[in-house]
C-alpha cells in the first residue's frame, strides 16, 4: 500500500471487438516506457507477485494457445484486461460478473457496475470496493515494475469509467478504439457463442445473449461520449490534444505502424524514443503475417435494421454509414 502509482497512466478504451487488444499488444512492445498486468497476473492478482516466477511452467499445459472467438495468440505472458483482476479482488463488482450470469433478470442489475457512478445505482460501498481493489492491483504492478514506468492498462468496461478514471489519474491519456457497429455487431455475437460459456454459470437464451450485446453497447457509447464532451475536446486522429486520440480499426488494421506512430505523436508519450520503439513493433508484427482474422457473411437486412435501431449513435458519433458494412 506505500507504492506509489506513476500517475501517467495510458488507458487503451472502446467497444468490444474494436481492435483493443492489438492495440494493447503494439504499446507493450515499449517495455521502457510501459509495463502491463500479463494473463497470469490476472488470472492470480493476490499471488503472482512471489507465483510469477515459476507458477506459469507448470500451469502452461492448461491455457489454450488461442483465443477461442478469433485465434488470437494466448499465453501467461502475454498483455491481459487489468478488470479481470479487479473483479476476483472485489469479490464480483464488475461487469464480468454478468458473463456468468448472462439471464437478463441477473445482468439488468449488474449495468450500473458499468459506470460505477451513484447516481446509476451503482452503492456506495460497490464503488469503493472496486476503487481499492483496482488501486491495490496497480500497486502490485507498479511496485514489479519500478516507480519511473508507466501503467499500460486496457479494458472495453474502462469505456464508461472515463471521468472516473481521472478523478483517479488526472494526468491519463486514453487510445479509444472504434470500429463500424455492424462489424462490432457480428463479432460480438460470435464472441458470446464461442466464448461465454466458458465462463457462464447458466444456460442463457439466444434472446437474452442478443439484448445484453445491445445493450452493452448502448450504455458503454453513451457514457463515453457524454464524458468527453464535459472532459475533452479536439480528439481525432491526427489533432493537437495530448490527452485523448480516437483510433479507427480499419485503418489499424490496414497501417499499424502508422497507427503506433499517431498514438505516440498525439499523446506525446515518447517521441525522442520511438525509433527504438518502431524497431521491436516492426518485428511484433512480423510475427503476425500470416493471422487471419474471422470473415463473416454480410448480415441479414433484418438484423442491420436493428442494429441501426440500437446503435444509431455508434455510427452518427464517428462517422460510419449507415449503408456501409465496413
């Protein structure tokens, strides 16, 4: 508890499956600059401080070498959601919880763990349980790490905590990834049929997994939003502001290198360093030649209506037709 946290904290942000993972795992390449709670770190965040060391060797046989949504590489080393950790610390205040329990009568009462503010719903007592469950993982990270390096944290909940966020870590910077909703849409669905029935204590309906990804997005876009206008302005790709850059997947996708190199640039993390930095990113992503990423069918019409319907915001807020599927 005597660690102090280095208070300039760079959150990576935004939808689910809207590339905040590859984000994540470009940023980590700059071990000078960052450290970052790995899988296992998540996975033991009360032991592996003095488990890290030799835990990892005997459990490797039981991690899958992918992510089971999308063939993403999977190990104990590789960077992790830090809410993961905070919701074993807390005891469940957390939106995962609501993975478990993905019943709409269940996960209805678990939307104000979203933005943990008070006047959602959200008690008192849950708000402070997640603060210092929150705070006492990032000790432990920064207490390994040593005090000069930054947090490098990243989780799609942290979307709707942004004013939170800083209240915390008044001198974070954000990356907020975001992607066409149709494509979020379809990947989402994938992602709930593939993967949460690892981690369902249920068995939910279709109906019931189809309105908590609506309703996920719903609320994640509108608090966003709403805290950056009070908190931010100027925050395209390519603007002047150093505290916030909004990142578009596809050009991710198309140009990550050029992206890494927007993000430092826009929130001056480490300009006279980065030439260093480029180096380990280039070789990163030459590991990933050859990673293909899921091809979906076009959807329904029936479906895009009401993703329209739903998430009308998603694409007037960043600028994505309403025709266009990418």
């Amino acid at each position: 508890n005597r660690t102090k946290i280095n208070p300039n904290v760079v959150f990576v942000i935004g939808q689910p499956r809207t590339g905040t993972t590859h984000v994540h795992n470009l940023l980590s390449q700059d071990t000078e600059t960052f450290t970052f709670a790995s899988t296992f770190d998540v996975g033991f965040p009360s032991s592996f401080l003095w488990t890290g060391g030799w835990l990892p060797r005997l459990l490797k046989g039981m991690i899958s070498e992918t992510r089971p949504m999308d063939n993403m590489k999977l190990s104990f080393d590789l960077p992790q959601e830090d809410e993961l950790a905070t919701n074993m610390l807390s005891g469940g205040v957390s939106p995962y919880m609501a993975i478990a329990f993905l019943k709409r009568s269940v996960w209805e009462k678990l939307l104000p763990l979203w933005t943990l503010e008070l006047e959602s719903g959200c008690g008192k007592d849950q708000k402070e349980k997640w603060k210092e469950s929150f705070l006492y993982f990032c000790r432990k990270l920064q207490l390994r790490a040593g005090p000069n390096k930054r947090l490098l944290l990243k989780s799609p909940v942290h979307t709707a905590r942004v004013s939170l966020l800083l209240e915390i870590f008044p001198n974070a910077k954000f990356v907020m990834c975001h992607r066409n909703p149709y494509a979020i849409f379809t990947s989402s669905v994938n992602m709930a049929q593939k993967y949460y029935s690892y981690s369902a204590l249920c068995s939910p309906s279709s109906e019931d997994m189809l309105q908590y990804v609506l309703e996920q997005f719903v609320l994640m876009h509108e608090k966003y939003i709403a805290d950056k206008s009070k908190l931010v302005q100027g925050v395209t790709m390519g603007s002047s502001s150093s505290k916030i850059i909004e990142v578009r997947y596809s050009a991710l996708d198309e140009n990550p290198l050029e992206t890494v190199k927007e993000i430092y640039r826009t929130l001056e993390l480490n300009p006279d360093g980065f030439p260093i930095v480029e180096k380990t990113v280039k070789s990163y992503l030459e590991q990933l030649k050859g990673f293909k990423t899921n091809d979906f069918k076009p959807l329904p019409r029936a479906l895009k209506a009401l993703v329209k319907r739903h998430w009308r915001l998603g694409f007037l807020d960043f600028g994505y037709d309403f025709e266009d599927d990418d």
